[in-house]
C-alpha cells in the first residue's frame, strides 16, 4: 500500500484483478470475502452440470477436487483428511459437536470473554455450563494463571475463539492447546475468523470454520475436523445408506449444496497458490496500515489491539455517533462497506456498539485515505 495510486503491488494486484470490481471500496472481509471469478465458476459450471447429467452423476465427477479440498482444509486445520465434515456454517459446526461430543453429564466450557456470542447461545441450548478463563489486560488468555485455573476447576472442554470477530484479538492458540492437554482437557477451535487469515494449524481436538469470509469461498458451506482419538469416541450412528463412511463425515448432511463445497475447495485452492504464509503476512500488514492510518481520528478511538493483531480493526464512537447510522451513512455516501458490531458479538465484554473495518490483501492506499476521509467527514449521525 505504498503505492500512490489506486494499484497495488504484485501479487495482490492479481488477486484483486481475478474478481469482479466492487462497487466501492470493501472492507469487510471479516462478514464476507469476495470470490474470485474462479469460484463462481466452479459453482455455475456444476449446477449446470447437475441439470446436464443428473444432480448424483454431478456429484461423483465433483469427487475428485471435493476430496481434494477436503484433504487441503484438514491441512489447514492440523486434522487428516478422514476427520474433515463439510458442514453448512461455523454455526451448525458447533452445533453438531455438541450433539456428538461425548460431553459428561453435566458438561462446563472455559471461554476467554472474547468469545463469539451465538457460541455461548450454543451452549446454553446444549446444557452445557459457560465459565470464563483469566485473561491478560489485553483480553488475550493468561498462559500462567490457566494452568491453576484448569488443576483447580477443571471444565469439560476449553473453547477457544481464535480470531476474535469484533476486535483485533489473536489468543495463542497453541500455547493453549498444550496446557489444555497437560491437564486433560480437550481444546475446540472457532476457527470462522482465523481460516485464511492466520496460521490456523494446531493439535486441537476439535476446529470449525466457514468458507466464506477470509477463505473468500461461497455463503452456506463450512469444515469442522476432529482429532483422530476422538474418532471412535463420536457418537455418531452409521448411516443406512453409506453404513462406510468414515465417523467425522457421518456429520455431513447427505442432502448438500456440493456446487459450495466445490466452490470453497476452489477457493482452498486458490489460497494454497497465493501461499498461506504469505497472505497471513500480508494481512497482518493491512491490519497495522488501517490502524496507523485511523489512529489519527478524533470522532473515533482505536479498540486496542495486543501486539499480535491481523487484519480486523474496530473503531468505537468518541463522539456518541451511532454506529449502525455511521456504517449506512459510509456506505451511502462513500459506497464503502464495512459492519457495525453488535454487542451481542462478544457479550462477555463488549458493552457498546463499535465499528469493524477488515480489509483483505488488496487494500490500495486510495481506499485508505478514502475511509479516513469519510470517517473524518460530518455530520456525524448521534445517538
Ligand atoms: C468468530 C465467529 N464464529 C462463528 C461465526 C459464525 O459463522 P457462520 O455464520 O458460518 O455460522 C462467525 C461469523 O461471523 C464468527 O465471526
């Protein structure tokens, strides 16, 4: 983003150049990536192949690269390819762990404060008991005090938000995962923000991810993987009709979109090409940009981030503007989309709406100067 133009360098330029333009700036990565004209390919081409030869002659052509994928996201997540469900959503990935996880009766989870909201509905709905873990002045987990936490009050299974949605909060994931396991305790990842974004391999017994946001895959499929020695443990019934398939998979619903699964296998793919490391470092380096370039803002005060942070910003009202009128106003006037985080994202710590800006890796210095200008401009809209 040095560049004094509305380009960016290679290989960025190529990655913004293999979608279609958007009509504006985007900024919003984080709710929804843009696909690559690849993706939506993939997509078109099998459905139209569905009405061609049959929708289950569609499928088995597609096994190829959906097994592919299948294989490519385990990778991503640190699981073999036998323990990876497509699922629908992050969501309906958590839900079906929480019905096939040997839980104990009754079953308690450890969760930083950061967590994603809908999870802790997740467990409420499934009886399972919400505590929270220390947490550093950062919010991140407090690698010290957790070893007393888990020997003295030891939960069912610690869940660990990776990325945190409305702020710029990265726990240190493996960190965790080994003092988990010293003391016996498995480790499930929300891994939805960190796909993509960030190293998301660990040695968790459970991660769950969706396709659409950093992965910039299609709306409506997702991966959960399971860690082998859980495998036997899942209970899970064979199916009727595919009494073989492995146990993980059994959480598939039979009856998918295989055209999204494709899509997001493309968009592995796609992700794998461009080199994980190499956009994890380029994202990390949009994510200090928008906040070296916010910080200068006087209606808005940077969330603080600790010092690991990727690619999502959040900018809280200093002025009592209303958030979700500020991200309407920005959109209409300046045709910039970003999203304005509810509390409802993360209860355990957020109290007032904020404002969360999350370029990908082709944020162009205009587009930057562009949103401090429109953030900078009146009127502000106030509650
Ligand atoms: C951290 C986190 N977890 C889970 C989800 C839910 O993902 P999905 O909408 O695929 O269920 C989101 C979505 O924004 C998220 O940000």
């Amino acid at each position: 983003v040095s560049e004094p133009d509305a380009t960016v360098g290679q290989p960025w330029h190529s990655w913004a150049a293999s979608r279609p333009a958007f009509a504006g700036i985007h900024l919003d990565a984080a709710a929804a990536g843009r696909m690559s004209i690849a993706v939506h390919h993939a997509i078109t081409d099998h459905l139209r192949r569905e009405s061609k030869v049959g929708a289950y002659i569609a499928e088995d052509e597609a096994a190829a690269p959906v097994a592919a994928g299948r294989a490519a996201l385990g990778s991503l997540l640190g699981i073999p390819t036998e323990g990876v469900a497509f699922v629908e959503s992050a969501t309906a990935a958590l839900r079906s762990l929480l019905t096939a996880w040997p839980l104990p009766e009754p079953a308690s989870v450890a969760v930083a404060p950061s967590e994603w909201g809908p999870n802790l509905r997740a467990f409420r709905m499934r009886g399972v008991d919400a505590r929270t873990l220390p947490i550093d002045s950062n919010g991140l987990i407090d690698l010290d005090a957790l070893p007393r936490q888990l020997a003295t009050c030891p939960p069912s299974l610690v869940h660990v938000t990776h990325v945190a949605a409305h702020r710029g909060l990265i726990q240190p994931l493996d960190e965790i995962v080994t003092l988990c396991h010293a003391a016996g305790v498995p480790v499930w990842v929300d891994a939805a923000q960190a796909l993509g974004h960030v190293d998301s391999v660990s040695n968790a017994d459970a991660a769950f991810a969706t396709s659409r946001k950093w992965l910039c895959g299609p709306r409506g499929v997702g991966v959960l993987g399971v860690a082998e020695q859980w495998w036997s443990r899942l209970q899970v019934e064979p199916l009727v009709l595919a009494p073989d398939r492995p146990v993980v998979a059994r959480l598939e619903s039979d009856e998918a979109n295989i055209a999204a699964r494709l899509g997001l296998c493309l968009a592995v793919q796609d992700y794998l090409l461009a080199g994980p490391a190499a956009v994890q470092h380029r994202l990390a380096f949009v994510g200090s940009l928008v906040r070296d370039a916010l910080s200068t803002l006087t209606a808005w005060r940077l969330v603080p981030s600790p010092t690991s942070f990727g690619a999502i910003v959040a900018l809280e009202p200093t002025e009592r503007q209303d958030v979700t009128a500020e991200r309407r106003r920005l959109l209409r006037e300046h045709q910039i989309l970003v999203t304005a985080s509810q509390p409802a994202r993360a209860p355990l710590e957020m109290t007032s709406p904020s404002l969360r800006i999350s370029a990908h890796v082709d944020l162009t210095s205009v587009q930057l100067d562009a949103l401090t200008r429109a953030l900078s401009s009146s009127p502000l809209s106030r509650l």
